[in-house]
C-alpha cells in the first residue's frame, strides 16, 4: 500500500494523471482501503481514518514528532502485543532510523510513504516504509567513485552494496559519524525473531533469526522499500530487569 | 557543568538537529577539561542520529578516554545506554582512517568468491 501510494505521488510529481478505480477493488480489500485512511487520501468518498486499522502516512519532510506519535501510538502501541511503555518507546526508536535513513540518504523528492499492518492469523505486526529516491546501491557506488575508479565500483553488485551498507560502522555521509542506526534496528530484529527485508534498486537483503542474506535480482528500480515484521509474543519483548509475561 | 537533556531538548533524544546543540553546549567545557554532566531524566525516547551528532561526533576533537572520563551520562535508560555505546564504537571506527580504495577491492574479491 506504501508502495501503491508513493507511486501514484510520484506520477502526480512527474505531471502525469492518476486514478484509483475504486469499483474494480475486492470489499474486504476496500474495507482495509478505508479504515487506514489509504483510500480517503486518494479522493474515495466513502473513508476517513477510523480507529482500530494502523494508518496510511505520507511524510513530505523528517516530521520528528508525527512519525514518532505514529510508531509510538498507532503502530506498536495499538495494542497488538502488549509490551510496557519503556519498551514501547525503544522500539519505536529503533524504527525511526528506517524513516531517517530513507530521508537522510535517499534524496527523495516525493517524501516517504508507510504503513503497517497487524495480522491476526500469524500474530505478526508489519511496518512498510518506502522512498522513492536514488536507492541504497547507487548512493553506495557514488561515495566510492571519490575514492577509486568507475570500472572498479561499476562491478559492485546490489547486493554487495547492501551487505557493505549493512555493516556496523559504515556510513556514506561524509564529515559525519554514522552507521549505528540500521545496526541497532538488524539486532533488535534478530533479538526478536522478527524480519527485516529492504529490496533497493536491483538489491535485496532479508535479516531474520537465521542471519543475513543479500541477494541480486533480475529487476532494478529506483526506490526503496523497508518492511519490518514483529511476532506479537509477549515472551518475546521486555528488558533484562522486566520479568516475562 | 550539568545540563538537563530534557529542559534543553525535550522527551525525544532522536534528531541529529537537538544532538547539534547538545555538541555546541558541551564541546568547549570538555576541550578545557571540565567535567560536563548530561542528566536524561524524563527523557523517554532515543536514536542514534542524536547520539551521532551530541556525542559522537566529540570523538574527532577529543580522544574516547578522556570523553569517558570527563563525560558523566545520568538516568540513563537501558536503550539510550545501548544506543550510546554503540554509536561511541561506531565513532572511533568512523574517525579512524579509511582505506575505501581497498575496502572496494575486498568486497569484489569476496563478490568474485561468492560466484564461484
């Protein structure tokens, strides 16, 4: 949905014409359309936001407080897995470096789009968060053609690039220290058992319980997509001085 | 020196901006070789760009040992600890020299190993 939404923006901010045709859409799916707000934002007469669905965001600039409201209030805090406040604020720490990486290193011009999803059959927890600027493997390459020649970073793979990106420490901003943000979100996950998959330009890399992976497909584009699953197990999420529910 | 994080930034330690004007208050009290306390009480929500920017970024004018020694961090909690520790080891690595010539040729080597 985070996709379909930054997509529609991005033709919008190319001059091109969009239009969700409503009628065409399963009512289950038009149901959910509703409820988070997507289809009220694309000019659907029937919806609002209402209570009990995660919303649909669009974030032009790095609001501060609105994202963190929303991760805090709308997204863990909602209820789905009962954690305390203390551990409902860590986590919504950790993803905030999804939503500052995505403005900090994509160059969007269209801002970032997101969304979550609680899925009850599984008891898993989903956050999307998609930015539509140069991706992760081209920002790479850039920061290393100041220091080596083109041939040579030419031949880096997507996945190389993720991998490298992905390490503690690394960092393509220059006069800055950096590289703790997406460090501290992999060992939150794998501490979690959950899931973090980041598809970016022709690169993939999925971290889970069973470690990391990156991977090159066939298809390469120009935006990054961040989705983060949470197991909402109780057992799973407190701090060494909480007991375990 | 003691400043109070949340009367001068509020209950979200996550921008890079407030860590900024945590560097600028303390930078010159810790060049001198005062000891500087920051005191996170009611302070609720942490990041790294923050850290980067308030303590991190003190690495390149001030060497860890003496950060550590003339830098007291108060009520703390547990995640602004791991957030803070991480981004100090992350610091150093970063203020260290970097050969990005040679980091480029060892990820095409292992590229090259992956492959086979």
């Amino acid at each position: 949905m985070a996709l379909l939404g930054g997509l529609a923006r991005l033709i919008e901010y190319r001059h091109g014409k969009f239009a969700f045709d409503w009628s065409t859409i399963r009512a289950d799916i038009m149901a959910n359309l509703n409820q988070n707000g997507f289809a009220g934002t694309f000019g659907s007469p029937f919806s609002g936001w209402s209570g009990n669905s995660i919303p649909y965001r669009e974030d032009r600039s790095l609001d501060m407080n609105g994202i963190m409201d929303y991760l805090t209030y709308n997204w863990i805090g909602k209820g789905w897995v009962h954690v305390s406040g203390r551990l409902r604020d860590a986590i919504a720490g950790r993803m905030w470096e999804i939503y500052n990486n995505a403005f900090e290193h994509s160059g969007t011009e269209i801002g970032v789009f997101s969304c979550g999803q609680y899925f009850p059959h599984n008891d898993t927890l989903l956050l999307s968060v998609v930015d539509f600027g140069q991706g992760i493997p081209a920002k790479v390459r850039t920061f290393f053609r100041q220091y080596t020649n083109e041939d040579l970073v030419s031949k880096l793979t997507g996945a190389s690039c993720l991998k490298w990106a992905f390490q503690a420490g690394t960092t393509t901003k220059v006069g800055e220290p950096g590289g703790s943000g997406l460090d501290l979100l992999k060992e939150f996950v794998r501490l979690n058992q959950g899931k973090l998959e980041v598809y970016s330009n022709e690169g993939y890399a999925i971290i889970d319980r069973d470690g990391e992976r990156y991977e090159n497909h066939g298809i390469s584009f120009e935006d990054t997509v961040v989705h983060i699953t949470l197991v909402c197990d109780e057992r799973l999420y407190h701090f060494k001085d909480e007991a375990p529910s | 020196m003691k400043i109070s994080i949340e009367d001068k930034i509020g209950p979200r330690c996550i921008i890079k901006e407030d860590g900024q004007k945590v560097y600028d208050a303390i930078l010159e009290p810790l060049s001198r070789g005062e000891d500087v306390t920051l005191d996170f009480a009611g302070v609720t929500q942490f990041a790294s760009p923050f850290f980067n920017f308030a303590i991190g970024q003190l690495l390149k004018d001030i060497k860890e040992t003496d950060l550590r020694r003339l830098l007291h961090i108060e009520n703390l909690n547990e995640t602004g600890k791991l957030v803070v520790e991480r981004v100090i080891e992350n610091a150093a690595k970063y203020h260290g020299d970097k050969d990005y010539r040679k980091i480029v040729d060892d990820i095409l080597e292992q590229q090259a190993k992956e492959s086979v």
